[in-house]
C-alpha cells in the first residue's frame, strides 16, 4: 500500500488553478480553466477536484494534460446558487510524488450577466483519514469579465466626395459635407467618437468658418502637425491630413442602444486661400478627416480579431485647376493662323509656285475675235 510502517496513508494534496485570459461575455465563447493537482504525500485514495463556477457558464468539456482525469458537471439553473465540477484524478490511486494537469472549458452564451470579477474556488478532497498539516486543499480567485462589443465606422453616403475650385483666386469658398455613420450591433455601450479634421495649413484657415463645429460633440484641442515641411510633403502626396496640417480633435459622447444608428456631420464651406501656398496650380488634393473609437477596455472587448472597425476616414476630393484666359487663346490662335499662312506662302514661293501660275497666264492665247 505504500503508506508507510503504520500502513496509514497520508496524503499531501495541493491544489491550484489559472485562467486564460478573461470572460468574454456576450456572446458565445468559451473559457479555459487549468487545473494543477500535487500529491506530495503518500498514496491517496479517491482523489478527487470540486470546481465550482457562477450561472451563466455551461460546462463543455475537460482536456487531460498530464494523468487520467474524468470529470462530470451540474450547471447551475439559477443566479443564486453555483454550477459543480467533480474531477476525479487517477483513480482509483493518485499516487505519491505524481501529479495532474487538466485543463476545463466553459462556454458563455449572449444572455450570461455576471459581475465584473467573477469568483471561482477548486477543493481537493480524498477517502483518506489523515492529511499533512500543509496540504493546500482549496484556493479561490477570480478573473475579469468583458463584454463584447461590435460598433462600426463608415463613410455615410451622402457625403461630399469631390469638387473643383480655381488656383489663385483666395476668396472663394466650396461646401462640403462629411458624414460618419456609427452603428451598434450586439449590446447597450457607453463610448466615445474621437473626429479629427484638418483645419488650418500653414498660416491659413482651411475652412471658412474659424469656429468649426460637430454637432452633439465639443472641441478637445488643436493638434499641431508631425511634419513641419507641408509644402514638400503635399509635392509628393497631395493628402491634407493631420500629418501636414492643424487637426481640431472633438469629442463625441454616445449612450447607444442595441442596433442604435448616430451620424456625425460635418457641414461648413472649405476656403480656398489655403490652396496657393502650396505652389501647386493644378492638382487634386484629399482632404481627409478621420474618426475611432474609445471605449473601457477593462469593462469591453471588441468582437472583431481583425480589429478593423475601429477606425475610418472620408476623403474630398478637391481638384484645383487654372483659369483659361480666352482672349489669349483668341490672340493666341490667330497669331498662329497668320504665322502658318506666312510659313506656307515662303513655301510655295521657294518652290516657285507663284511663277508657274505667271507664266501660265501669259502663254495662253488670246480668244479670236467675232
């Protein structure tokens, strides 16, 4: 039996446990448990784990890592009382100096609420008599919960995406109307929409307006530029954004709803005296605002593994382009004719063209008279 002069055995159970990462809740995934169990005493008979976990988690499966382990489980049916797991390992001996590694997988589903900290306790328990003093038979912990969520950012189709405007001329003024859509899929979410539109280049006002508005957000701050040097940056790549110039950041506060639709407009009149300091008299420049999400990462999770929706940007395209001057091509075409018709008469002169058609003349005979 193994247990010593006495032939009472003593075990010497430790028991502990981790979690990879935390509760995703909301929707349904699943939640890994692992589970480490010692014997550092002699053999122990009937050992067994009791897991026990809150309502809202469905128990799905166990994974051996190390040892035989088999495991069976009663989901709790109500808010107040716990689900059970009983794990019994290497039965019907878990021997002296071995060890158990299991891993236990609960699934959540979109109607489990728990508390932000969600407490689980494992106890070891066996059918011998006598423990050793330092057995660790229990041990709780907890780990965080988050809900998912699923809010997206899109350009609103109404948005004004392109417009053409004259170089060198600083008065004039062109509406413009950016639109960002934010759409809430999976559950009520408090968040906010962070809008940065560019505003100033250099020393001039790109919009009309000096006191740009959004309506339902208020203004955070100007943020100056990351590259100083706009006039060579827009040579290359002809994108007005906060990269060359001054971004007004506005703060955007939204309580939304389950499948709750929110626009964000932007309307003003773009001005065009910030167009002549860049030295370009024809070009198509994008003017570019962005938008994103900020919401507690400690409370949510975004449900995309890609992360994509977070973030997006309206263009407008602004086509710059030279006034014609059309008494100039008047002048300058009949100049041209009277040119051409000079380069073809020296031609037909050099050739001797004038002198046949002379001769011609004279050589013909004179019709006889009546």
């Amino acid at each position: 039996m193994e247990c010593g002069t006495d032939n009472i055995c003593i075990d010497n159970l430790k028991v502990d446990f981790n979690f990879s990462g935390y509760i995703e809740a909301g929707i349904m995934q699943d939640m890994n448990m692992t589970v480490f169990v010692e014997n550092r005493g002699e053999n122990s008979y009937g050992s067994h784990v009791k897991v026990t976990y809150p309502f809202g988690l469905s128990f799905r499966k166990v994974t051996s890592k190390q040892g035989r382990v088999g495991c069976v489980s009663v989901d709790s049916d109500q808010k107040m009382t716990l689900g059970i797991t009983t794990c019994y390992i290497n039965k019907p001996i878990f021997r002296a100096n071995s060890s158990a590694v299991f891993e236990i997988t609960y699934s959540t589903n979109n109607e489990s609420n728990f508390d932000r900290m969600v407490s689980f306790t494992a106890t070891a328990r066996s059918g011998n008599d006598e423990h050793t003093a330092d057995s660790e038979l229990s041990i709780n912990k907890t780990v965080g919960e988050k809900y998912a969520i699923y809010v997206t950012l899109i350009r609103y189709g109404n948005s004004r995406i392109r417009f053409n405007i004259t170089a060198m001329k600083n008065n004039l003024e062109k509406p413009v109307n950016q639109i960002f859509k934010v759409e809430n899929d999976l559950r009520d979410v408090n968040l906010t929409i962070l809008i940065r539109v560019p505003i100033k280049l250099g020393e001039k006002d790109i919009w009309a307006n000096k006191n740009l508005q959004i309506p339902d957000c208020s203004i955070d701050r100007d943020e100056k530029p990351t590259i100083p040097d706009f006039v060579e940056a827009l040579k290359k790549h002809q994108s007005v954004n906060c990269s060359v110039a001054v971004c007004r950041l506005f703060r955007c506060s939204a309580n939304l709803k389950r499948h709750d639709l929110k626009f964000y407009n932007i309307s003003a009149n773009v001005s065009s005296g910030w167009i002549e300091q860049t030295g370009l008299r024809s070009a198509v420049f994008e003017l570019v605002s962005t938008a994103s999400l900020e919401y507690d990462k400690n409370k949510y999770y975004y449900f995309d593994s890609l992360d994509t929706a977070h973030f997006e940007k309206i263009n407008t395209q602004v086509e710059v382009y030279e006034e014609r001057n059309l008494l100039l091509e008047i002048i300058g075409g009949a100049i041209g004719g009277l040119l051409l018709l000079a380069l073809i008469t020296t031609g037909l002169l050099k050739v001797g063209f004038f002198n046949s058609q002379y001769t011609l003349i004279l050589e013909k005979p004179e019709a006889p008279a009546e």
